[in-house]
C-alpha cells in the first residue's frame, strides 16, 4: 500500500517538476497572461483574508505559523460499562496544544511546491476523564504541489496534489485495563501506548473570489485516500469542505484590519480514530491587514465532534495566533 501511493506521486511530482524547469512562453518570444495575484493576494481590488482552517491558493512564496490551545466544556465521562450499559461518573475536560508550520515556495508563476508539519497533543484536566480518554499525541506531515488552474478578474481556482504522511500515538489507560479484565493477563497485542502510521494521496480544489474591494469569498476542498487509523478496516477515503466570506477595512475604510467567517466539515475527527461521524466547524478571524510583507491574526474556532465513549457530538473550543511572511 505505502509503496504503491509513493510511486505514484512520485510520478506526478517528476512529471510537475520537469514542466516547472520547461522555458517559460516569456522566453519564446510569447508573453503570459497578466497576472492579478501577485504575493499580495489580491482579486478585483480585494486583498483576500486567509485562515489557518483554509488553504490559500495563491501561487507565492510564503511561510506560515500557527500556535494555538483548546479545549472542551466539562465533560460527563463514563467509567464503567456494564451489559453495555455505561455508568457515567465525574466530569472533566479534554484540553489540547497545536503547533502548524508551513512553508510554501513558488516554482513558475502557475506552479509552487509546499510541505507543512502539524502536531496536536491532547489529554485531561481530571483523573475520570484521563482514564476515559487518554493521551494521543498526533502528528502530520504532508508534501504536495499547488497548481495554479483559472483566474479572471476577480476568480482564482487552483488544484493540489500531495502525499499526507501521519501518526498517532495513544496512551490509553482504559482500554489496556479492560484488556486485561477480559484475557485475564497481559497479552502482546493489548498495548498501554499504541503507535499507529497512515499514509493517504490526496487532490483538492481551492478558489478565491472578489465580490467587491471589501468583500471576498474563500474556499476549499480536499479528498484523501489511503491507510486507515484502525489497522482491521481496509483503505478508505476521507474529505473535508470549508468556505469562508472576508472583509478587509483597508481599502475601504483605511483601518488596517480584517475580518473572516466560515464552516469547515470533514469526515475525520482531528486526533482521533477513524470514525464514520463527521467533525463540523464554525470559524472566525480578526488579524492586521497594513502590510504586504506579512500578516497576523487570532483564529477562533468552535467544533462539533464525537468524543470516543461519549454518545452525541461534543464541543470543542479552539484558539491560534497565526502569522504569515510573504517573500
């Protein structure tokens, strides 16, 4: 399976590469089309707001940081399961840290490369709830190309391919104890810390667009296909949806701030096993807009996900200083 996905992309990356190095139509004697975008990320008199929850399809050189926290309102855990029956006990709260760096380099004026690290830790607050819930430290590192497709006046719509290399490590207390209430000892296969590698390929569509100097539309789409965080399931393939409308006072107003508001939906949990239920996002940002050169900015989230051993989605809050340098 892994070998499978790495010839293949490597393929497509060879073949991205060798064009990217082709004599460009300025060369021949042709001339390009004009280009709006430019590093400021500008359509129709627009300079677009961007958010940590979506990627941006402007074809420039970048770099990006992200360092954010969160956590869940108190949480009702359960402890014991009886007749599968759960006994729910005292409450808790599931906290997390998230660390995101990408990096973003512009190959041809339609073409640039990009890899990001991502890594989330989440445990919690009280005894009940870290039995319940563990530790799990997640990891992600994903390598891709971001290929410029269409652009207008004010419409931009770029593809992606990548590979998305991740891992999860678990310490998980409660399933290692009921492990060993049900084999009656310690068996090789019931582990106290689970590490566990998934490898998936995946394409999206992402597009920005200038309704007016004030207001713009964002958004973005990605499906993945590849290795399953539950080694007994076969491949699978996972997605996630965002959109986004921002405001931008500067040229309008002279104040340099802007503003974004969106919803995001993907089939995985984020640090979780896979799941067949959805994760829902609503998203906002407010960041300083006054320069060409970089950007930064607080992204507030709220999340609806499943929780495992809880019944019913649960509320996660989130907060992330991000911060952007255009070269």
């Amino acid at each position: 399976m892994n070998e499978g996905l790495l010839r293949l992309f490597a393929v497509i990356l060879l073949i991205l590469l060798c064009a990217s190095t082709a004599p460009s139509q300025e060369s021949s004697g042709g001339t390009l089309p004009p280009l709006s975008t430019g590093f400021t990320g500008t359509l129709g008199n627009h300079e677009f707001v961007f958010s940590s929850y979506l990627q941006d399809p402007f074809v420039r050189t970048s770099l990006r940081t992200g360092l954010g926290f969160g956590m869940t309102p108190e949480l009702v855990v359960p402890l014991v399961t009886i007749n599968d029956t759960s006994l729910f006990g005292l409450k808790g709260s599931l906290v997390f840290a998230l660390l995101d760096v990408e990096y973003q380099q512009r190959i041809r004026d339609w073409l640039a490369l990009r890899g990001r690290v991502k890594v989330i830790g989440r445990m919690a607050d009280q005894t009940p709830a870290l039995i319940s819930q563990g530790v799990t430290l997640f990891s992600i590192f994903e390598l891709g190309w971001l290929i410029r497709i269409e652009e207008s006046e004010r419409l931009l719509l770029s593809g992606s391919l990548g590979i998305v290399n991740s891992s999860m490590t678990d310490v998980y207390l409660q399933r290692f104890i009921e492990g060993i209430i049900e084999n009656g000892r310690i068996t090789p296969a019931n582990r106290l810390v689970q590490t566990t590698p998934t490898l998936r390929g995946s394409a999206g569509l992402h597009g920005a667009y200038a309704m007016s100097d004030l207001v713009g539309l964002t958004f973005s789409g990605d499906l993945q296909y590849g290795e399953s965080a539950d080694r007994f399931s076969p491949a699978e393939w996972t997605y996630s949806l965002a959109a986004a409308v921002d405001f931008n006072l500067l040229k309008s107003t002279g104040t340099p701030a802007g503003f974004i508001f969106g919803m995001e939906t993907r089939s995985l949990a984020l640090g979780q096993q896979a799941s067949s239920q959805s994760a829902l996002t609503i998203f906002g940002r407010v960041g300083y807009t006054g320069s060409k050169e970089f950007s930064i900015g607080l992204d507030l989230g709220y999340e609806m996900t499943h929780v495992r051993g809880i019944e019913g989605r649960q509320g996660f809050m989130s907060a992330l200083v991000d911060t952007r340098l255009y070269f």
